[in-house]
C-alpha cells in the first residue's frame, strides 16, 4: 500500500494534536488533586451555643474569630467550651465544626463579668430536651439537673413498656391469624360459612409514646438579664483558659405582643406570618382562612441573626439598625374575636383541622374538622389547630380581629385590621392609555374636513 505523505501545514497540526493529548494526560491526575475540596482544618476552642429562639432550641457555635456571643434576655441557653477542628466552608460562606472528628471538653467553671466584677460562676450541669409531642409536636421544653435524668429514665419506661405491648401483639397477633385458618379450613371442608359473629376481633396494635427525651448531656446553663458581660473559663488548675474569653451580649425585645400564623384555605401549605400590630391583612371579598396565635417579640435584627448563625461571618450584616418580629411560642386559653364597627359579630376558639387530599389522580384537598370519633379518622393526628375565619366583605369594608383572654379582656397587641381587596376588572387600566391615540384620530379628521377642497383641473 502506497503511503500519502502529509503537508507542512497538516503535520504541525497532528503534532499539536498529540501534544495536547499528551498535555492532558500528565495533567490529568495532578488536576483531580488541585481541584479536591478537602478544606484547611485548624485546632481551636469553641463555644457550643444552643439557644431559645423564642420557638425552640437551635444550635449553632462560636470559632475563635467570633469575639462577641448573643443571647436574648431572661431564657436559658445552654453553652459549653469546646476544642475541636474549625475549617471554612466557602460555599455556603461560614465555618463549621468537625463535631464526629475532634471533640474534647476543656474542664473547668464558667465565669460571667459584668466590667470587673464576677456576677456568676456556673458548673457544668446536665441537661436535656424534652417534647411531650414528639419531635414534630412543636413543644420543647429544657430540662437541667435531676429533672433530665429523671425525664430519660421516664421515656425509657415508656419505650420499655411500648415493647412489651408491641411482643404481645406480635404473639395475639399470630394467635389470631392461626386461629382465623383453622376456620378457613373448616369452611372449605364443609362448605358451610362461618357465623360473622363468631368470628374473632384482630387485635390492636400499641400506639407508641408520643413522648420523646434526647439522652442528657452536659453544659453551662445561662440566663442573664439585658446587657454587656464577659466570658472567661477558669480551668482545673485556677487559671483562666485564654482562648475562651468571650464577650458576651444579652439583649432584650424592644416590643412584645400578639403575632400570627395565617394559614390561607388555598394554599394551607404556603402560611404567612404578621408579627407587627401595625399591619394590616388583605383578603379577597369572600375568604376563608384560619389563625394561630404565637408570643411575639421585636428584636435587633442583627443581634437576633448573629444569635443563630455566628458562625457565619456575614450574619447579620448591615442590619445593625433594624428590628424584626420574631413569633415564640403558641398562645393557649384565648378566644378570637371578629369585630365591625366595633361591635362584635363572631367568634372562633381554636379548634383541630384535617387536610384530606381530593380523590383521583389530580392534585387537591380539603380542609375538614377533625373529628377523633369518626371512623376515617382513628390512628390519625390532626392537620393543625387554628381559629377558623369565614368572611364575606363589601369591597373597601374593613373589620378587626382581635384575641381576648378567659375574663373576655383584650389581649395587648393582638388587634388586626382586615381590609377586602377590591375585584374591579382591570381592563380600564389599558384602556387609558389609548385615550390619546383616540383623540389625536379625532382631531386629525377634523382637521382634514376642514381644510378645502381643490376644484377639478380641466
């Protein structure tokens, strides 16, 4: 075979070709390296910081950069000093612990300085989270000293206790399903059927504890009044341990009062929250929604973001100035009033919901009273518990919700006006516009018929 010698031009392009292969070859390997995403990990004591939101309990700590801590007033935060290996997470832009790889408590006491003066010394005490509910019941309640290992050793029992029930079943269980054979088998010897009366009941299965307590740790319990103090931990030898001195600043609500939880009946899924007495709702002329009433404080934006995420440097930036409605915890014992005109005209009292998805392949639901007793609803929890508002306003009525305690007294803050949206069709907002096209064709053919006409030329 007669070989075709290639040009100049097509043989600096093979070479380059190769020498790109090449190139990427003996890059490849050392790119894979250059690009790994194992951060720089650096040895430092740390503050673990859990804190009441006003809500529940978040978590969140403080690295050796974080010179200042912010806890809100007069609630118990939990902290501890730590050791562990801090790196940055540039992607979402703050530093994190590596809790599972190094973790070591530095002993000692706790001190709080208010300028020179020590106002308490705090030992490690345990601690634990209870939720009567369940985790997702929404109520969380903190438990130190004795009281957690007491609330453990309750959970046990009652996991213990759910077991046996659960080996029973398990057995009566198997009892009954030998037993419904045997009549089976009856049944087809014979071929008589069996008396449905005579038949025996399956049994119920246990329902397990709703009641749920996190194993107890150990931490320095906090709960200080409004203002500026300093950390420093004194270790076993009496001497202060340098790396955890902190500042320390415990802030207070600006104002308190009565928020909300709007659950539109449309889309129950998609709440709104109104934290400012101030504010005003806006429904369409027939609406149905329904309330949850929550404590609720107005807080320093900033103070409140650096709080829960110090460990993030841009928490809260240029926000120094700002305030924001933080909703707490759910409000109990209280009734909703609607008012117009300043006349009461309805009444609600927070009552359990259920959201049953509409039959078919199409998506839809319903929201319906959640009735215990009805046979659809046994094993079931309700949706949520809210006030339910029914209203039909004239386009531009206003009316006012307002909460009242057990004595049928106003509670402080809790009013809200309600304002009906106006259904106009919008079509004259285009038409406007056209207004001057109109009248320009107008005075155009005016014009035109004003002006004379020139005689035929011959």
């Amino acid at each position: 075979m007669r070989r075709k010698r290639l040009g100049r031009g097509n043989r600096l392009a093979a070479l380059g070709v190769l020498a790109g292969l090449g190139l990427a070859l003996a890059w490849g390997p050392a790119a894979g390296t250059a690009f790994a995403a194992e951060p720089v990990k650096q040895r430092q004591i740390v503050y673990g910081i859990t804190t009441w939101t006003g809500k529940e309990f978040a978590g969140t700590f403080a690295p050796a950069n974080a010179d200042t801590i912010y806890l809100t007033a007069s609630t118990r935060h939990v902290l501890d000093v730590l050791e562990t290996d801090v790196y940055y997470w540039p992607i979402t832009q703050e530093y994190m612990a590596d809790w599972m790889g190094y973790r070591r408590v530095i002993p000692g006491r706790l001190e709080v300085l208010r300028g020179d003066q020590v106002v308490a010394t705090l030992d490690r005490a345990p601690y634990t989270f209870v939720y009567p509910e369940g985790y997702m019941g929404g109520e969380v309640q903190l438990a130190v000293g004795e009281e957690a290992h007491e609330a453990y050793r309750r959970y046990q029992d009652a996991i213990n206790v759910y077991y046996d029930q659960a080996e029973a079943y398990r057995q009566a269980e198997e009892a009954w399903r030998d037993r419904m054979a045997r009549i089976l088998e009856e049944v087809q010897r014979t071929g008589k059927p069996a008396d449905p009366e005579k038949l025996p009941k399956a049994p119920e299965p246990p329902e397990p504890p709703r009641l749920l307590v996190m194993q107890p740790a150990e931490g320095f319990v906090v709960q200080l009044p409004a203002g500026e103090y300093t950390l420093r931990l004194v270790g076993e030898d009496g001497k202060e341990v340098e790396a955890a001195r902190k500042e320390l600043e415990v802030f207070a609500p600006r104002r308190t009062g009565v928020g909300y939880q709007i659950i539109p009946e449309s889309k129950w899924t998609m709440p709104v929250e109104s934290g400012d007495p101030a504010e005003a709702l806006y429904v369409s002329s027939e609406t149905t929604f329904y309330l949850k009433a929550f404590a609720a404080s107005e807080l320093n934006r900033y103070a409140y973001s650096r709080m829960l995420e110090l460990a993030k440097p841009l928490a809260g930036s240029g926000q120094r100035s700002a305030w924001q409605w933080v909703l707490g915890e759910e409000l109990g014992g209280v009734t909703l009033q609607v008012l117009q005109g300043g006349q009461v005209v309805a009444t609600a009292e927070p009552r359990p919901y259920y959201v049953e998805q509409t039959p078919g392949y199409a998506l839809g639901y319903r929201i319906v009273d959640f009735d215990p007793s009805r046979p659809e609803f046994q094993g079931r929890q309700p949706s949520f518990v809210a006030f339910k508002v029914q209203l039909q306003l004239r386009a531009g009525a206003t009316y006012e919700l307002r909460l009242v305690d057990a004595e049928g007294k106003p509670v402080p803050n809790s009013a809200r006006t309600v304002r009906a949206v106006r259904g106009d069709p919008a079509w004259p907002l285009y038409a406007w516009p056209g207004v001057p096209l109109v009248a320009g064709l107008v005075v155009a053919g005016w014009r035109r018929r004003l002006k004379p006409r020139r005689p035929p030329e011959a």
